[in-house]
C-alpha cells in the first residue's frame, strides 16, 4: 500500500499539462456534472408511464364493453322468457335498447334462432363485439367478445 496514489490523476508532462486532450477534459466535465439528470431520467421514463397509463385505460374501456353486451344479451334472454312470448324482432329491439358502453360502428346485430335441446324448444340469443384497442402511435388487432345464451321459454 505505500507508495499508491489515494486517487487516480493524470500523470503529468515536462511543463505541468496533463496527457487529456481538450475533448477528453470536456467529456469528462460533462460526465461529473450532475445538472439535468433529472429531466433526462424524466424523458427515458415517460415513455414507458405513458404507454401503461394508456393501456390502463383502454382495458377499463374494454371491461366496460363487455360488461354492456353481457347486459343487453342477458337483458333479451330474459324477456325471451316472459309471457307471452315475444317475437324475436321484439327480442332483438329490446337488446338494442339495453345495450351501453358499446359503440354501435363495431357491434354486430344480434341474432335470434330458433331451437331444440334435449326435446325442448330454446332459443339461441348470440351477439358480438369487436373493437380495435386504441394506442396512440401503434395499430393493435381487434379484440372481439361474443356473448351467447340459451333460454327455454315457457309455452
């Protein structure tokens, strides 16, 4: 341990002046100084607090779609199961009155048919959405929910 330098400093030349070069000195300046740190850990984390703020809300978007076509096709399942019974053009009227939280441009139409199961007639009652998540800059393939129910109606 005798003899070594407590901290590395450039070895000096015949005339005092050091072997940096007036780049490497400046490099190195800007290297020490500390001004500015901040912003640039701001800019390098923003991006990525964006684009989860972002994705966030396009999921709560998305929960709430869902949660309106599981309504308006559970709200037409059980008028189908009133009395008398409804045509199925009243049935579909009535799930596109109930429906919320869904944009109409990517809903399809929902659709009534006719059945038997187990030797009782039912009813099919199926609808679909597909909606595109919305990022800002990037283009995402649809996401798309499909809700179906079975009722047996009573005669």
């Amino acid at each position: 341990m005798i003899g070594l330098p407590l901290r590395s400093e450039p070895r000096s030349v015949a005339g005092g002046r050091s072997r940096r070069s007036p780049a490497g000195a400046a490099l190195l300046s800007i290297g020490r100084d500390s001004k500015g740190g901040a912003a640039m850990e701001f800019a390098f984390a923003i991006p990525i607090l964006l684009t989860m703020v972002i994705g966030a809300a396009q999921l709560g978007i998305m929960s709430f779609a869902n949660a309106g076509l599981k309504n308006a096709v559970g709200e037409g399942a059980r008028y189908a199961t009133t009395f008398p019974q409804p045509t199925n053009a009243q049935i579909i009227d009535r799930i596109r009155t109930r429906r919320w939280g869904l944009d109409p441009a990517y809903t399809t139409d929902p659709t009534v048919v006719a059945c038997i199961s187990n030797g009782r007639p039912c009813l099919d009652i199926e609808m679909s959405y597909s909606a595109p998540f919305d990022f800002i800059f990037v283009k995402t393939p649809r996401v798309t929910f499909v809700e179906r129910r079975r009722v047996f109606p009573e005669r």
